[in-house]
C-alpha cells in the first residue's frame, strides 16, 4: 500500500515525469481554430473485474502518480494507448481528429 504523506525531498516524486498538465485543460487547434480543450464524456462497457482492477490500481498509486483524479488516470491510459497504435500504424504521426461519431456495433468477422 502506498503512504498518503512523502516526506519533502522523497526521491518517489522525481520517478514520475511532470506530465499531469498534458491531461487538464489545454490550449488545441482543431481545423486551423484554437481554444481551449472541453471536456466531454464517453461511456463504454467493460467487465466488473477490469473495473475493479483498475479502480484499485488508482487508489493504491494516485499519490505517487500526482493522478489528480480518476479521469485523469483513464485520461492516461487512453493516451498511452492512442500513442501506441499511431506508432504502429501511422509512423508516430498523430491520427486527425474528428467530432463524427463513430459506426456503432462490432465490426464484420470479430
């Protein structure tokens, strides 16, 4: 279990780069306009089990991750994810974003 108070100086604090502002409100261009980043919501389905791992995972590690909140820990993950796949498939590049709503169901032969 991790301590909720670090003492000043703790080298625990230096292993997890500053990167939290990168997931809260951010200045953005979508189509040549910038602004300010807002936030939305999504739902999605997973398993009871997968949400309580991850639920768990946040509670013992949220301090040590500077995680200002839940969404910001799923925020994490997703980017983590999103970077990897545009590695794999669009050689690092970043994929354009859209506001059109994606297909709904499964994809054909899943």
């Amino acid at each position: 279990m991790v301590d909720a108070v670090q003492p000043e100086g703790d080298a625990t604090n230096d292993r997890v780069p500053d990167i939290i502002s990168e997931f809260r409100l951010q200045p953005t261009t979508v189509a040549g306009v910038t602004g300010l980043s807002r936030r939305t919501t999504i739902t999605f389905y997973l398993t009871e089990g997968l949400r309580n791992r991850a639920r768990s995972a946040y509670r013992a590690t949220s301090f040590e991750e500077k995680d200002s909140s839940w969404s910001e820990m799923l925020n994490k993950a997703l980017v983590a994810e999103i970077e990897r796949r545009e590695a794999a498939y669009n050689d690092g590049t970043e994929f354009a974003g859209s506001d059109e709503p994606l297909i709904p169901g499964r994809p054909i032969g899943f």
